[in-house]
C-alpha cells in the first residue's frame, strides 16, 4: 500500500464517491469521517453532457460506430523514472497485450480510442486504435469526462477514473496484465477488491468476447455485476454531483458520510 499521508487536516472537508475510498481519504488526511461528504466527484458531471458527433470527427473518432475508452494510468514517468511498477518490462508488455485485444473488439465493429495519461513515458500507440492526448483536447476545448460520456464502454486498470465511470452504468474492462508487477511498485489501496471487478479482465479471449457482448447490448449483461459492486463500496455518484457539493458547503450536515459513530483510524 502506498505510505501516503498528509501531515495535518488538508481542508474541512473531503468530497468522496463511495463510502470504501471516503475511509481512504479520512485515514490518509488524519480527518474523522465526519468530515467527509459523500456527494460523488464534482467532474462526472461533464459526463452527463457528452460531446457531439462533429467534435468526435474532430478527434479523428467515428461516430457511427460505438467506441470504447482505453485510460491506463502510468507506470513508467515520462521522464524515466519507474515509479510505480517493479518491473519496467511488464509495462511495455502490457501495451503489447493489447494489440490482440483491441484487433478483436475492432473486427466486432467497436472502436478504439486510448486516452493516455499525461505523465506516462511508455508509449500506447496501438494499431487499429485511435490516441486522443491532451493537447488534441484542448485544441478542441473538449473536457475529458465529456468524452468519457459519449463512450460506450471503458477498459481501465488501477486509475480511479473507473470508480466516477460507474456513474454511468456502462460496460467496463480491465486491462491488468502487470497486475503482480504494480501491487509490488506503487501497491493497491484495497487489494481485497481486485477479485470484485465491476466488469471483465481482459486476460483471456472469453472475458474479450464477454466484454464485446455487453458493449454491444448497451450495458445489460454486466448491470447486475455493476449493481452490486456499487453497493458493496456504498457508490453514491451521479450526475448531480457538481451540485451537491455546492448544497455540501452551505449544508455539510445532510450531505456528511452516513455516520454510525465510526471514525478514521
């Protein structure tokens, strides 16, 4: 687990998506869990207006076919150093791993579109997949979690943006390769919920197909999967999120974690 602490309280308040990494947040920044509202992050709300069809082709994405999101987080810094993984070469494999994976979701008629992050120093260039960065966002003035929106489905890893993308329901893939790899590096805040996915991993060519048939029915395989991880964490994001903290800072009272006297430890 990664020896993060925060020396002192960081604000009055913390805003939280789930009651799972609200306890996260209360133990790191040494804040009782009274002080955490749980209203959902303020940013899915772009998620609910999504981008247009014309500002897809801007990006070079075809809006007449569904596509699907890949958002690994980094492993390897853009400046060289290895960071958060214990084997540099497990990083540039599991590019590599998604060649096959991407070819097949491709020929089912989903595309591709890799948003890579920002401080990541491994490549993600995959053929058959489109790479939208930062720059070509902002030369179009298209936020992030708008595009988020007008996806389909969602193929992440240890990144937090999954957790704000099951505001959503909709499909979501795993691609964790390097998983032994990355617990060994930066580490896993709640390793005990690897094993509970809100969706495939994409490690054999039938969690692929089972991820291509729920893309394809818009969600309705896996809802239940997603239905019940959201409750195992006690998820509370939604569309009105950006709101609530605003409601939160005039009324912290109707909007803190649901208090059963418990406090960070």
């Amino acid at each position: 687990m990664p020896r993060r602490t925060l020396r002192g309280p960081c604000a009055t308040y913390l805003v939280s998506a789930s009651q799972v990494t609200g306890k996260i947040k209360a133990k790191l920044a040494r804040l009782p869990m009274s002080r955490i509202l749980l209203v959902g992050n303020p940013r899915v709300r772009q998620m609910f207006s999504p981008v247009s069809p014309s500002q897809l082709v801007a990006l070079g994405i075809d809006p007449s076919r569904p596509f699907v999101l890949w958002m690994p987080t980094f492993r390897i810094f853009r400046d060289g150093w290895i960071r958060d993984t214990a084997d540099a070469q497990s990083d540039r494999a599991l590019t590599e791993s998604a060649v096959s994976v991407f070819s097949r979701l491709v020929c089912a008629g989903i595309g591709v579109v890799t948003k890579p992050h920002p401080g990541d120093g491994t490549s993600r260039e995959v053929p058959g997949a489109v790479t939208v960065d930062n720059a070509a966002l902002e030369r179009q003035r298209i936020p992030l979690y708008a595009l988020l929106g007008a996806s389909a489905g969602l193929i992440s890893d240890y990144s937090s943006v999954w957790l704000d993308y099951l505001a959503l329901d909709r499909p979501i893939a795993f691609l964790v390769h390097d998983i032994h790899a990355y617990s060994q590096g930066r580490g896993l805040l709640r390793s005990d919920l690897t094993g509970q996915y809100p969706g495939e991993t994409l490690d054999s060519p039938e969690g692929v197909e089972r991820f291509i048939a729920d893309v394809r029915t818009g969600g309705t395989l896996g809802a239940e999967r997603r239905a019940t991880f959201r409750e195992t964490i006690g998820f509370v994001s939604h569309g009105s999120s950006a709101e609530d903290v605003v409601r939160a800072a005039l009324d912290p009272h109707e909007l803190r974690f649901d208090r059963s006297g418990d406090e960070a430890r």
